[in-house]
C-alpha cells in the first residue's frame, strides 16, 4: 500500500506525455480537494490454453462407467476464443510484477465471475480502509466503475492499460511450455501450479531485470532480496529505492 503513491504518480506522467491532449484523461481522487490521480494498478485476465479434455473411466475395472465426455469438454470451453482452458485473474504494477493472482477457474466464466469470486475489491477497501486518499484499478470495459475499479475509454487509457497485456506475453515467452496446449493435459499434469508457479518465476525475473512494462513506466521494480525480504518478516524498505525517473534513462 504505501507503494500506491507511486504508482498513481509512474501512470499519471504517462498520461501527461501522450502526443495527444485529448488522451490525457484523468481520475481525480474523490476525497481529494486538490484533485490528483488514483489509479495505482490494473486489471485483467489471461486464458491459459490446454489440450482437449477427455472423459474417460469413473473408476477402475472393465466395464466401468465413463465420464460424460461431451460434459467434460463443456466445462473447459469457450466458443469465442474457439479452445479448451483456464483463466486466471491478475492485479499488475507499474513496475512489471503481479499485485494479486487469482484463479483458476474454466475459460467458461466471464472476468466479472472472477472479479466477484476474488472478493478483491473488499481486499481492496480494507487494505486502505484508515488511508484518506484511496486509490482504485484501472479495468477494462467489462467491468463497471466504482469506489475500486475504474474504467475508461480514451485513447490514453489504453496506452496504461495495455502493459498488463505485455506481462502476459512475457509469461509465455519466457516458459514455452505454458503456450503448448497439445502437451497441457487436465488429467496428466497440475497445469494450475505449473500456470501459478511460472507467475512467481516471472516476478522474480522482473526484480532481476526489469521488464517492458518497468520501462515503459519509467518504475523500478524492486531488486530481488527487497522483494524475497517482505512477508512475514518483512524489513523496512526505503520508498524512495523503488521510484527513479532516470533509472531507465
């Protein structure tokens, strides 16, 4: 939370240097009689693609029940991106790391499915629930503006918004494994924690190296033993180590 701050402030620059005057839209806090900037992250979702789910035996023996197989299959697919997976939900930095990971569920359920089921937008309101400036995610139009999320339509909007698409691609660049759905099987691999596993790889590849998102937003992500020290016990760490504009200069 105390990292909100500056990511509001990573965004807002890239909105005030967008070529365009008219891209440069932004959301004033509410409670702020100065105005100001409060969008801090984003969010969306990611589909992990896998193979062809089967039904096969309930339970051993020759003449065993099967699985309903055209059940089985419905359950992982969906008919817009025309496959068989799961989606996972993601809150993600400027600096190029993931803010909160949830899912898996079925490629079958909308991202507003996902929304609710996280309950992020009450992590969200507790998490800032005695700060006076509260900060909200920027989301797309699939979901609905509100005290936590908002949503937009400009130009500039997408130009902050569509890192979080890079992040993903990221993901799948760096472990091919996951983009090879005829090797991804439901019944053969733990696909959720081989998806949720290279998530976690990727954030410590990011404090190691940065990424195009860290870049493009001109925010230093922290260096890995910042990042391994924080949880449960986790050490002070300087504000100011993660914010240099000319880090990337």
């Amino acid at each position: 939370m105390p990292y909100f701050p500056i990511f509001a402030e990573a965004m807002r620059n890239k909105l005030a240097s967008l070529p365009r005057e008219e891209s440069r839209e932004l959301f004033p806090h509410a409670d702020d009689p100065d105005g100001g900037f409060d969008v801090a992250v984003s969010i969306d979702n990611t589909i992990n693609a896998m193979n062809r789910v089967g039904g096969g035996p309930i339970s051993g023996g020759v003449l065993a029940p099967r699985v309903p197989n055209n059940d089985v299959q419905q359950a992982w697919w969906t008919g817009w991106k025309k496959l068989h997976g799961m989606k996972w939900q993601t809150i993600d930095m400027p600096n190029g790391m993931n803010f909160d990971v949830w899912g898996p569920v079925s490629v079958r359920r909308n991202d507003n499915y996902a929304l609710n089921n996280s309950r992020i937008e009450d992590k969200m309101r507790a998490l800032q629930a005695n700060q006076p400036l509260k900060y909200r995610i920027l989301g797309d139009s699939a979901y609905t503006t509100n005290d936590v999320i908002v949503t937009g339509t400009s130009r500039g909007i997408a130009a902050i918004r569509e890192p979080i698409e890079w992040d993903y691609k990221d993901l799948k660049t760096m472990w091919k494994y996951m983009d090879y759905k005829h090797v991804l099987s439901l019944k053969k691999q733990p696909i959720a924690k081989i998806v949720f596993v290279s998530m976690l790889l990727r954030n410590a590849h990011v404090t190691m190296n940065g990424n195009q998102t860290a870049h493009y937003f001109l925010c230093q992500p922290p260096t890995l033993e910042q990042w391994l020290s924080q949880g449960p016990r986790a050490k002070e760490i300087p504000i100011d180590s993660i914010f240099h504009p000319n880090h990337f200069a």
